[in-house]
C-alpha cells in the first residue's frame, strides 16, 4: 500500500480532518490550488470536469465553479453542482482558509445545504508535501449530510486526481 494514501477522522463530532501526502514540493502543490488552468484538470470525482472556473485567489476572493458529469455511464450525466468558495485567508505557501457553499449559477448561496469553514494546510516535508484539511461545520447533523452525500468517495477521488496531475507535471 502507498505512503500516499489518504487519512480522515473526525473530531468533536462536527471537524472533518483528511491528510495525505504528495510527492512534490510545498510550493508546487499549492500553485494546483490557486490557478483555475491546474484546478480544471484535477477537481472533482472521476467523469466530472469543471466547465466554469472563475477564480480571484486573495482574502476576499470568490472561487465560482461548476462540476459537470461527463461520464454517459453514470447515473448523474448531465447533472451539474455550482458551487462559491470564499476566501478568508492565504498564507502562500503554507495555508488556505475558505468557507465553502453549495450555490447556484448566478453565485446565490444555498442556505440550506452546510457550509463548513476549510483551512488547508501544506506542510512542507523536504521534497513532499502532506496535505491536511479541516473542514469544521455547524454541528454533527451538517457533517453526517455531506458524509451521507458521498464526501469521503468524493473527495478521495479528487485528491487521486490531484496525485495524477503531480506526477503527470513532475514529468514534463
């Protein structure tokens, strides 16, 4: 089994904590983060693509994107997810904090769906890069939803799609 699995637990029953380590440096890992030319190429779950990626990466920002299912095998082809991402702090190359909602096309935030504040870490290891992200929402019931939705499968996903888009750019 790969060093370069992910790891997640929770804590006090409402903080989503995933870890995992990538074969490339700080700097490098955080730069897929921030340019909308790296995010279209790695975010989401297999047999989705992000059509719409409007990003202003500072504190304040907005990242506005949509995921679209390309995959004709799967039950959601068709379907899109928007989503708003805002920007509450960045320390390049060390820390992203966002809080992150379920919208529509048009920016308008779901206020019914949980919206969990996410700091994403990267913790420079000599030539690696461990990933850690904690995802704190308003209560147990708000976690269990996106847990319900597929989060984990999700996000484990995304993050092999990340660890694809590392090696593939380590090569060139």
């Amino acid at each position: 089994m790969s060093k370069h699995v992910m790891i997640s637990r929770v804590e006090n029953d409402k903080v989503l904590v995933l870890e995992r380590v990538f074969d490339a440096p700080r700097e490098f890992v955080f730069k897929l983060f921030k340019e909308p030319e790296y995010l279209k190429r790695w975010w989401g779950t297999h047999g989705w693509e992000l059509p719409v990626c409007n990003i202003d990466f500072r504190p304040g920002g907005v990242w506005h994107y949509c995921m679209k299912c390309v995959d004709q095998n799967q039950d959601e082809y068709g379907m899109e997810s928007w989503n708003k991402t805002i920007y509450k702090e960045i320390v390049e190359p060390e820390k992203i904090v966002y809080t992150d909602y379920f919208s529509d096309e048009d920016g308008n935030i779901n206020e019914a769906m949980p919206a969990p504040e996410v700091t994403m870490e990267f913790l420079d290891l000599g030539g690696e890069t461990k990933l850690v992200s904690r995802s704190v929402f308003d209560s147990e019931e708000s976690l269990q939803a996106v847990l319900d939705m597929g989060l984990l499968e999700g996000i484990t996903q995304t993050w092999d799609r990340l660890n694809e888009l590392v090696e593939t750019l380590k090569k060139n």
